[in-house]
C-alpha cells in the first residue's frame, strides 16, 4: 500500500459533503432494492449457508433465462429486500477477487437479538469471524463474499445516522 495523506482525504470528505449532502433531503427516485445478485459455485451449498446457517428464506429457484443450465436464486433479506445467486456451470470462474467495482462486502440488518443467536450459529458452525464496534460481524460466505451482520437500526451505523 502506497503512502496516503489522511488530513488530505478527510478535506476532501468534508468538501464532498459540503457539496452533496443537500440540507434538507431529497426523495429518492428508487422504491428501494429490489436484489443484489451474486454468484456461487454451488447451488445447494449456497442454500444450506443462507437458508440454513443464517436463516434467510429462499423464496424462489428457477433458470436464468441469460445462461443456459444456470440457475437464479432469491432469500429474503428483510424489509422486503432480495439477495440473489446465479451459477454459472462450466464457466470455470475463478473464485471471489475483491476488485474495483466488485463488491467489498454486504451489510445485513438484524435485531441485537438475532445478532446474538446467528452469531452463535456461527460459532457453532465454525465460520470464522471478526466483531466491530460491538453491533457488526464480518464473515465470509462459501465462496468468499464478506458480509456484515449489523445489529443496529437501519438507517443508522455505529450511532451515525446514515439514512
């Protein structure tokens, strides 16, 4: 890693909020996410981590009507929210490489509650992972997609309003 100017980079963030962030918000044109969609290497192990292990519903499987013989996924991620897979079977794909314009990691809400039960889950299950600020855990899925189970609510981070 390069060297970086941190009071540079903080500028800049101050400077970029200054100007973006209007002073009061404006209604977003988009009703929400409709689904994040990812690819795995194995459908069944796929549906036995989220449905299983975290406990997100599948709520449908069928073809992808784009890739002959690959299959299209969805569990439900609260809120109405969908997380999608795709396979992709005899396209050799390489596995998980955190690129630009890749996916650094995916933040899930749930109640300190469920935090506490999935994480023992985890825990029993064996997966590795590291807790921040007391209301995070980062983990990878089977294929090495990070993601964060985030106890607090949504459209706050840490107690910073983000939403």
């Amino acid at each position: 890693m390069t060297d970086i100017d941190l009071a540079a980079i903080k500028a800049e963030r101050a400077r970029l909020a200054a100007e973006y962030i209007p002073a009061e918000r404006q209604e977003s044109s988009a009703r929400g996410i409709h689904h994040a969609a990812l690819i795995c290497s194995d459908v069944e192990q796929t549906i036995k981590f989220y449905q299983g292990l975290l406990e997100f519903p599948l709520t449908e499987l069928f073809g992808n009507r784009d890739y002959k013989g690959s299959t299209h996924f969805f569990f439900d991620v609260g809120n109405g929210n969908l997380l999608a897979f795709f396979d992709f079977p005899g396209l050799d794909l390489g596995p998980y490489l955190e690129t630009l314009g890749n996916i650094n990691h995916i933040a899930i809400s749930v109640t300190k509650e469920k935090w506490d039960h999935l994480r023992g889950k985890l825990d029993a299950a064996g997966v590795e992972y590291h807790v921040a600020s007391g209301t995070s855990i980062y983990f990878k899925d089977p294929d090495g997609v990070r993601l964060e189970l985030l106890a607090d609510p949504l459209g706050e981070m840490y107690g910073t309003k983000v939403g």
